[in-house]
C-alpha cells in the first residue's frame, strides 16, 4: 500500500517501542503543532483577534437586547458578518491541513484498529449464510494456511466457521457453497496491520465472511475503553487549547 510505503518506515517503530496509548498521545502532540503553526502562519492574527473580540462582544449584545427584536436583529446580523469571516479566514489553514490529516487518518485506521493475526496462532473464519442455507460449505485455503478440524462444514444457524493458522503472509481464503466461491484476503503478520475484519457479498447466498480481530484498546478511562480514534480526539484537543493559548493563536 502506498501509506505503508510513506508512514510505515517513521510510524511503525515508533509504536512498537512507545505502545498504543502513549504513541497516539505523541502524534496527538505532533499533528496538533502542525495545526496550530498552520493557522498562526496562514492567518492574519491581528485580524483574527479583532475578529474573535467582536464576536464575544455581539454574543454579550445580543444577551443584553434579547427583549428588543430590532436591535436584536441588528447585532446578528453584524455577529453572522463577523462569524463568516472568521469562519473564511480559517479555511486557508484548514485546507493545508487537511489532505496529511487524511493520510495519518487511513494509516491509523489500518494498523491500530485491531490486534493482527498472529504466526502459527489458530484464529475463526466465520461465513454466513441468507435464511434457510442448508448443507455443507467448504474451506479452502493456500499454502501456508492449515485448516484445523473438520472440513467441509455443516451450516448451522446460518453460518460454518473453522479454526485456520498459518506462516506470516498475505493471503486470500476462498469460501466453497452451492457450486459457487467467495474470496476473502487476511493478513497474518507479528506487525501491526490487517485486512479489514468483514467482508460483506450482496444478492448471494453467502452474506459475508468474518475473521475477527481483537480490537486494540488505546485508552482506558475508568472503564471507558477507547480506540485510536476517541483517544486522539481527547489529547488532540487538550493539546490544541493548550498550544493556541501558549502560542497566542487566535
């Protein structure tokens, strides 16, 4: 993947030497100084503080005439004016930061979403089946791959599921059933990284097939147990105020 080939070399070490938790708080702190030097270098600050004092001074206004429709009417008007082009100046920034945000966004989602399948570790090939699927479906995999069990299997509740380990490698399952075949790819690696867990099949018998993953839990507040995402959002935004304020970033 070409966001392997550009975060994998920098990004990868860094998190199997800091952990999940303390890897997102490090790129939190990073991406939040990217955005905080972005707006204070593609902005007019001195405009953009002028602009921030007269909308806090339109929202005390507006408290203060709430009893008068006209006069109301009059100072938001003026506070949308002031709020549009707040909102405008800020789009500079936001537009520059957008398209790496992305990036580290997707290589995130690919590699710190959940746990990989292990080497030579027995992980579940779930496969289900449409209302009223009946008989047998067969597993059948590629070199390196070793089905554990029985095979082909019995259809039960509307789905078959094997045990299945394997050698490190990218791989591509192939599910058997009504003389038809439907593929899944995994990724079986020490690394972080993986195949998104379920692949979905439409207008067929077979619905989707599923190889769950662990989710990877990020952080842990007093049993809110947060991912990649929550996790970056709270310190993101901690950093971000804290920055803007030191910074001066209007």
């Amino acid at each position: 993947m070409v966001l392997d080939a550009i975060f994998n070399p920098v990004l990868l070490p860094l998190l199997h030497l800091l952990g999940p938790t303390f890897f997102i708080i490090l790129l939190s702190l990073l991406v939040s100084l990217l955005v905080t030097f972005a707006y204070k270098w593609l902005t007019d600050q001195e405009m953009m503080k002028t602009l921030k004092e007269d909308i806090k001074r339109h929202q005390a206004e507006l408290k203060k005439h709430k009893d008068n429709p006209k006069k109301f009417m009059e100072v938001q008007k003026q506070a949308m004016s002031k709020n549009m082009k707040y909102m405008t100046s800020s789009l500079k920034p936001s537009l520059f930061t957008l398209i790496p945000l992305l990036l580290i966004f997707g290589w995130l989602n690919s590699h710190m979403s959940f746990e990989p399948l292990q080497p030579n570790t027995p992980f579940t090939v779930i496969t289900y089946f449409v209302e009223g699927a009946s008989g047998n479906a067969t597993l059948v995999v590629p070199e390196g791959l070793t089905v554990l069990g029985e095979n082909p299997k019995q259809i039960n509740d509307k789905k078959a599921a094997w045990q299945v380990k394997g050698k490190t490698g990218e791989y591509l399952l192939e599910v058997q059933y009504n003389e038809k075949s439907f593929t899944k790819d995994i990724l079986v690696q020490k690394e972080n990284g993986y195949k998104q867990p379920v692949t979905p099949f439409k207008d067929s018998l077979v619905t989707a097939i599923e190889v769950p993953h662990e989710k990877i839990i990020t952080l842990n507040l007093f049993g809110w147990k947060l991912g990649w995402l929550g996790a970056y959002i709270i310190f993101s935004l901690i950093f971000s105020m804290v920055l803007r304020k030191v910074l001066k970033v209007y």
